[in-house]
C-alpha cells in the first residue's frame, strides 16, 4: 500500500497470535511497518527493513496480553516513528510486557523511541470497556542508533497506569 493521504490504517503486517517469526521483509507502506497487535506473545521480527511507514509497534488498542515481543536487526529509513508501544485510555485488563528493540539502526526516523500510554486513534472506532490503561513493563531499548531525527524520545506513559522497568541501553541518538 503506498504512502499516501489514502492508505491510513493499512500496517504493513499485523502479527497476533503465539510463536510468530518474521524475517527478511522490506516494508514500505502509509502506516505501521509492523505492528504487534494483541493478545500475542512469541513473536520476533528480524534482519528487515523498513522504509516509509510508521515503524515498528506493539498495539494499539492493547484490552489484552501482549508479551515477549522481539524487534531485532532491523534498519529504518524514512519512518515516522521507529520503535513504538502504543496503548489507549479506557480500556481495562491489558498489559504489554516483555518487548525488546535490539540492534535496530534508523535514519531520518521522525520519533525513534516512542511510549504512548494514551495513544488515541480518530480513526479508531472503539467502545472503551473502563478508565484504567494496559500496564506497560519490562521494556528494553537496546542497541539503539538514530540520525537525523526530529525528537529523540517521548516517553509518556498514561498517570493512571504509570510504566515500569523501562530500560535504555547502548542508545545514540
């Protein structure tokens, strides 16, 4: 799908599930590269590449389990956002735990590390099931180098579930 005005919400790939491997894709699309969607757990993406696109993401509308998610060896050009959890408001019983970016190189990436624990979509056509947010823990950035983007990292996670155990390691930006 091409980047354009007319391709929002079509992601590139949509993983959900357990035990998923991607591996050696180059991606170019009008919105997330890849984005983990719920309830999944197993899942490594690798050795791939993406351009136009909004990244590598878990979520968005995370009211499950999402856990043990892999992006590793992946390189970054032209994305809007690189390595992205995104999680909304309203929604009760989620958690995204256990997610690693590793090795992951990027260049003219708009936003390389992003946490969103308020993420809201206008496209997004939801009926919230409570007030709390998806707990958000045990995330590494590992291995991180970034060029040439317009904000390094925005971090927020939602105040009424605040993130835990959030690690960079080895960044440059």
């Amino acid at each position: 799908n091409p980047y354009s005005s007319s391709s929002n919400n079509l992601d590139c790939i949509d993983p959900a599930g357990n035990n998923i491997h991607i591996k050696d894709c180059t991606l170019n699309c009008g919105d997330d590269n890849v984005a983990v969607k719920g309830p999944s757990s197993n899942v490594l993406v690798e050795d791939c590449y993406f351009g136009t696109g909004h990244g590598a993401s878990v979520g968005s509308i995370t009211d499950t389990v999402v856990t043990n998610v892999t992006f590793r060896n992946i390189r970054m050009n032209g994305t809007d956002n690189g390595c992205r959890i995104k999680t909304a408001s309203g929604y009760s019983g989620g958690s995204v735990s256990d997610i690693l970016f590793e090795n992951i190189t990027m260049d003219f990436v708009g936003h390389p590390l992003v946490i969103d624990g308020s993420y809201s979509s206008a496209a997004a056509d939801v009926s919230l099931t409570g007030s709390d947010s998806a707990k958000i823990f045990n995330v590494a950035f590992v291995d991180i180098t970034s060029t040439n983007s317009v904000k390094e990292v925005d971090l927020q996670c939602d105040s009424s579930e605040p993130c835990n155990n959030v690690t960079l390691r080895n960044v440059d930006l």
